[in-house]
C-alpha cells in the first residue's frame, strides 16, 4: 500500500501496489470505458489506437495505458510501447517476449496468470508492411 497519483485525474490516493494506477472513482469509469472500447473491438477488429480513439472518444492514454497493462494487444508495432527492459518495440505489455521468458526463468511459477487481452489490429496496410519487412 502506498500513496499515488491517479493516472487520470491527478489526486492522490491509496494504492494498494496492484493493478491499474487509479484512483477507486477512475477506476469504475475506467472500467466503463473499457468497455465500450472492448465492443468497438469487437464490431470491428481491425482498428488501430487512433480509430478507436475517433470513434468512440476515449482518450488516447487509456488505450496506451491499456496496451502497456497487457488488456488490449495492437498487431501494430508503433514504436509507442517499449520493452522496460531492453527498449524493443512491443505489441503489448511491459516487457518483449524475450525478457518476458527471461523473467519467467528467474521467478518461475510467481507471475499471476494474465487477464485474456483484447486484440487490435491496424486497417492499413502499410503498417502491416512494416510489420512483414524485416531487415530490409
Ligand atoms: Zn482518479
Ligand atoms: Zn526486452
């Protein structure tokens, strides 16, 4: 338990050291708007941060926040999210599949099982180029 800032309006309050940095009320709202970004998914797959942002107003931070909690995957390398560890681009999560496995070596067995992520895919087809072109 320690004292944070919310992530989303800024005061402070007691975080119990897990889960979404967010404060009990943002938490609830939070939780709506995944949500509505989940049925967006949902109707249409392959939409990337900023279609999803456009058409349903949820702020850009969330969708990111979201990404780096690991509850929504992009199929988008964007280069926004980074492994924390050795800074390769990453779908999803904190961490590559590389220091993931790493991790999962050293602390074998302590990771709680994660929440089944949401998938999102990008509509372009030049970023999923960019995807498929490797090492050129
Ligand atoms: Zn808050
Ligand atoms: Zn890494």
């Amino acid at each position: 338990m320690s004292v944070q800032k919310c992530k989303r309006c800024d005061i402070l309050f007691q975080y119990p050291d897990t889960g979404p940095q967010l404060c009990p009320n943002c938490t609830k709202k939070d939780e709506a708007d995944f949500d509505i970004v989940r049925d967006f998914l949902h109707e249409h797959p392959l939409s990337s941060g900023q279609e999803v942002h456009d058409a349903t107003g949820i702020p850009i931070e969330s969708i990111l926040r979201w990404l780096k909690d690991g509850r929504l995957i992009s199929l988008e390398i964007t280069g926004i999210i980074r492994c924390e560890n050795c800074g390769e681009p990453i779908f999803s999560g904190k961490l590559c599949t590389e220091c993931r496995y790493q991790l999962a070596k050293d602390f074998s067995g302590a990771a709680a099982k994660p929440e089944e992520p949401v998938q999102m895919q990008p509509k372009s087809e030049k970023r999923g180029m960019q995807f498929l072109k490797k090492g050129n």
